[in-house]
C-alpha cells in the first residue's frame, strides 16, 4: 500500500430546501492508499452514501477537494472526468435498478467496453464471457436478462460491468444489503479474492453492517451526521473503540472483540434531521455519557489516539 488513490479533503455536499440547509457532507477528509479497503459506516441518513456519490461526481460537492489517483476532479468539467471514470467504478446497493431491463446481461456488461475501448464483434463476446466466468457465472448467461437472473447473480452482473474497465477504484454502496445471507458471503468472498488478485484496486466500502466491514476492510471510518467521528484499522476500532457512537454501533453486533462486557448500549432516539444540528457535538442528545455545559456548547476536537482518531470531549475518560 503507498499512494493515495481517494483523497477526500474536506467535503462539503449541502444541499438547500425550504426548511433550511441540509448538510449532508459537512468537512469530510479521508484517504485511500493503493490496494486498501475502506469501510464508511453509519446509520442511514449519515450521509455515506452521499459520499460514495461525490467522490465519483455523480453529485458536485459544495466544497472542499475529491482527488482520484492524484487528479483534482472537483472542478473539473464532464468530457475531462471520462478518463478518470475508467479508472472508478460504482456499484450500487439495488442491482436491478442500475440495469436496463430491455438489454441482455452480453450488453450491460459489454457497454463500458464499447464506450471506453475499441474492443468490437468476437472479441467483445469473448472478454464479457471471461468477466462473468470471473464473477462465477456461466456463458450461457450472456442472452439473458436481469428478470431472469437472481439478485445475487445480478450483483455479479454488476460486478462484471465494472470490472470491465478494469478499474483501480471501486465505490461499493451496501453491494451486499439486498441479498441472502449465504449470497451476501459469497459476494464478499468473492470480493476479498478479487482485492488479492488485484494488489493496485482500492474499495470504498459503504455499509451500515459492522460485521461485513469487519471481514473485508483494511480500515474503517464512522460517520454522524455528515461527520466523519472515528477512523482508524478495523482491529483497533473493532477491540478499542474510542467514540461513544462507535461504541453503541458495536454494541449492538455480535463480534467477540466488541465492546467485552460493556453490553449493549441502546442510543435513545432516531438520527436527528442533518438541518436541525444540535449545537456542540452533534451527538450529544443521544449520547449516554454526554457532559452538559462542554457537549452541548463546544465542537469536540480531534483526538488522536496511536493508529486511530476520534471526535469526543471525552476520549480517555469514557469507560
Ligand atoms: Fe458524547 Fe460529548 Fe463525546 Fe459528543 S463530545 S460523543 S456528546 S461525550
């Protein structure tokens, strides 16, 4: 691992209604070293998804920098981002609505290589039938349609159609939340073996399920409300999370290095709407140890703590 292939500086995606500004994104830094995964986590309406989408353009961020392989692409204009777009692939949660029901499985995956590559007639069918064969499907899917395919091989479909290009960053938004358990493993199976083929290939790994981060990412990043609160290994976060959010998010999944004994920390209320952010930390009215008179009037700072960082008045006193 060495150079970053996402860098996110600072991102800002605000989006105004009548009720006022929803900050969706509100000062989102990361990067992503060549051949990492990184897991985004949070609940929904955290604002990952929205992340996934403006790393790649397909929403204008509002401020800060998106940087794909060292090339600025926040300003840049559509015809330029082309390039880059053969370089980093999105993969969506639903599969079946990212695909044109009209068109056979041979035309959804082979579409990017007749957009971006000269590869035409035989050689065409030869390459998409080696791209499902990678992602475990036969050739006689080729003539298919999605109707006629389950939701696991559809994800495979789309798996396929952005290996295609053969990119060095994939954006994948809860690929797996749609799917059965035992289709949800071997998916992730599957992706695992793909990241050890591919050393150069980098993942941003959108999910709300700790447990599926936990068996796939390198290192992982916590969101609320637009804010990124702790970052660090999955080891790390996973055995000795600092941030009381994180700490209530691992609570609540059965990992055996999950909060040992703490039991389960039940966070009172839904996430709050990104227009009506408390003052303070943005955390503090659901959260169980916050301190009144610092929480609710003070933004906490960043906290590092050896490999890992978090946002908390707290750190190094919470139990
Ligand atoms: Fe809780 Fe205060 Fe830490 Fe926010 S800063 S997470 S409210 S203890």
């Amino acid at each position: 691992m060495s150079e970053a292939m996402l860098t996110l500086q600072d991102l800002e995606v605000h989006f105004p209604t009548k009720g006022g500004v929803v900050r969706a994104v509100d000062g989102v830094s990361l990067s992503l070293r060549q051949g990492e995964i990184l897991g985004l986590v949070g609940e929904s309406g955290s604002g990952k998804s929205t992340v996934g989408k403006a790393a790649l353009r397909l929403i204008d961020p509002t401020g800060g920098q998106v940087l794909i392989d060292g090339t600025d692409i926040t300003t840049a204009r559509l015809r330029d981002l082309k390039p880059v777009r053969t370089k980093a692939q999105l993969i969506f949660q639903d599969p079946h609505s990212s695909m044109n029901p009209r068109m056979t499985i041979k035309r959804i995956v082979g579409e990017p290589l007749i957009i971006h590559t000269a590869i035409r007639g035989a050689e065409l069918d030869q390459t998409v039938a080696r791209l499902l064969e990678r992602v475990g499907l036969p050739a006689q899917f080729l003539h298919r349609f999605p109707h006629e395919l389950s939701g696991g091989q559809k994800q495979r479909v789309a798996i396929a159609r952005a290996l295609a290009v053969d990119p060095d960053l994939l954006i994948l938004d809860e690929p797996t939340s749609a799917l059965d358990v035992s289709v949800q493993a071997q998916i992730l199976e599957f992706l695992k073996e793909l990241h050890a083929e591919r050393p150069r290939m980098t993942s941003l790994f959108i999910s709300h399920n700790l447990a599926v981060v936990r068996f796939l990412c390198h290192r992982v990043a916590v969101m609320y409300l637009g804010k990124i609160v702790e970052e660090g290994p999955v080891a790390q976060v996973f055995s000795n999370p600092q941030h009381p959010y994180t700490k209530a998010l691992l609570s609540a999944v059965p990992l055996p290095e999950a909060t040992r004994g703490a039991g389960r920390i039940q966070l009172e209320g839904d996430l709050p709407s990104p227009v009506d952010r408390a003052q303070g930390c943005a955390f503090h009215p659901r959260c169980p140890v916050a301190r009144k008179g610092l929480c609710d009037t003070k933004a906490p700072p960043r906290v590092d703590t050896g490999e890992t960082w978090a946002r908390c008045h707290l750190i190094g006193e919470t139990p």
